[in-house]
C-alpha cells in the first residue's frame, strides 16, 4: 500500500510539475510575444526617424544648391555685364596671344590662354542661351 500511495503522489506531483511547466511556457511565450512587438515598434521608429533625418538632409541639400545656384546666376549676370558692356576682357586675351606667339612663351601659358579663351566662349554661349 505504500508504494502505491508513493506512485499516486508522484504522478500527481508529475501533473502538478507539467501544468507548473505549461503555465511557465505560456509566460515566455507571452515575454517573447512582448518583446517581438517592442523590438518591431523600435524598428518602425527607427525607419521613420531615417526618413526624417533623409527629408531634412534632402532640404538642407536643396538650401545649399539654390544659394550656389543663386551665387552662379549673380556671377554670370556680372559676367554678362562686364562681357556686354565692353569687349576688354576678348581684347586684352587677343592681345595677350599674340604676345605669347611673338615672345616663344612656354607651353603653360599657352595652354592657360587656351583654356581662358574657350571659357570666354562658353560663357558668351551660355549669355547668349538665357
């Protein structure tokens, strides 16, 4: 009799570790689960904050291109000024290239009177287009 009172408790002793276990289950299924929504609510809010810090970069990058821009055009209406209001700058350049031709100049200076004439020419097309 007492082996069989011994076997009757351990199986209710077993029932009572199995529910204890199941219950306990549950409870981390349930922490996971919590952690699960926490950790992708972090997620979305660290996407949205990547959104907003690309939007700002984006705006501050447009501020910056709209000031250069405007820099751009206050230099080539000068430059439109200067080019329209007196042929100095063509004259003194031709000037300057034949001199380089009757003084045998170095090569560097001709390249950098080749480079200025063919930015007067751009830049008198571009005068031109707007």
């Amino acid at each position: 009799m007492i082996l069989k009172d011994e076997l009757k408790a351990c199986y209710r002793l077993k029932r009572s570790l199995s529910q204890q276990l199941s219950k306990t289950e549950e409870n981390m299924w349930a922490i996971i689960n919590e952690y699960k929504e926490k950790l992708d609510l972090a997620a979305t809010h660290e996407q949205k904050l990547e959104d907003e810090y690309a939007k700002v970069s984006v705006l501050q990058a447009e501020r910056v291109i709209d000031s250069f821009h405007g820099e751009a055009m206050m230099w080539m209406d000068k430059f439109a000024f200067t080019l329209n209001g007196s042929q100095d700058i063509p004259r003194l350049l031709a000037k300057a290239k034949a001199m380089s031709n009757v003084y045998s100049a170095p090569k560097e200076i001709h390249g950098l009177l080749n480079y200025c004439q063919h930015m007067l020419e751009l830049m008198s097309h571009i005068i031109r287009s707007r």
